[in-house]
C-alpha cells in the first residue's frame, strides 16, 4: 500500500478539495494548502482583532498552532493505516514580530523511524522573511494506542 492509499491522506486530500476543516482551523483561521509525503503548507491571514498578544503583535501561541498543524499533517502524511501518532515534545524559535501579514508555514519530515517522527516547519511572511521556527518530535502509536486517536 502506498502513502496515497492510507486513510489519513485520503482524509487530507479531502480537505484540500474543500472538505471540513478541523475545529482549530476553523478557530484561529488557517488552511491547508498543500501536502505529501512528508510534507505540508498551511497559511494564516494575520488578523490583529483575533490574533494580538496584549503587546499588539501576533500572539506566539497563534504562531505554534499554526506551525503544529502543519507539522502533524506531515507526519500523519507518513502513517499507515492503523496508526496514529502523539506529540511528545515542540519547540519554537521566534524571529520577527508579525502585526497583519499573509504567513506560510512549511513543514516536513527531517526523520522518520518505526516508532518516531521528527519535524521542522519555517513560518514565514509575503517577503518570505522567517518569523518562526519550529521542531516536534512525535511518536506513533499502534493497536490499543492508537484506538478512538
């Protein structure tokens, strides 16, 4: 069976043909653009009356949902079917300030073994200036595990 084939990106293709989004996407506002294998875009319209912090700049947990997204589309991109996967651990690294701008996070697997996933995804603006970078290492889960995931 091939990557194509698998459940979960039968479920991603189908929302880059205008299937229902996630709730969270709905929520904070990002799309899916683009997947593979491996491999995922969301964008984001920067939005100040939904997305700023108290200091007036996006709020860094906007940036992270946005750039997790992207990043568990890549590696649920990788299962097969039967499995599911957890994050275990994410980091981000912020770069520059974003007010209203038009953001693009680019994910892709660095790693992938049996038992674990190891991400990276570049946020970045129309200038494609870096604003955020972000790791996450996941692990996949099988059987009992991954049941109701």
């Amino acid at each position: 069976m091939t990557t194509e084939e698998t459940p979960w990106m039968k479920k991603m293709r189908s929302l880059l043909k205008g299937g229902e989004p996630p709730p969270i996407a709905k929520l904070i506002g990002f799309e899916l653009v683009d997947v593979g294998e491996g491999s995922a875009v969301f964008t984001l319209v920067g939005d100040p009356s939904r997305h700023a912090n108290p200091m007036g700049t996006m709020h860094g947990g906007v940036l992270v949902d946005l750039g997790d997204a992207a990043m568990g589309f890549a590696m649920a991109s990788t299962l097969a079917a039967g499995e599911s996967f957890t994050t275990i651990e994410l980091k981000a690294n912020y770069f520059k300030p974003v007010w209203t701008a038009r953001l693009r996070a680019e994910a892709k697997m660095v790693k992938r073994s049996r038992t674990l996933g190891y991400l990276e995804c570049d946020i970045v603006d129309e200038q494609t200036a870096l604003v955020c970078r972000l790791a996450s290492t996941c692990m996949v889960l099988r059987g009992d595990a991954a049941a109701g995931r």
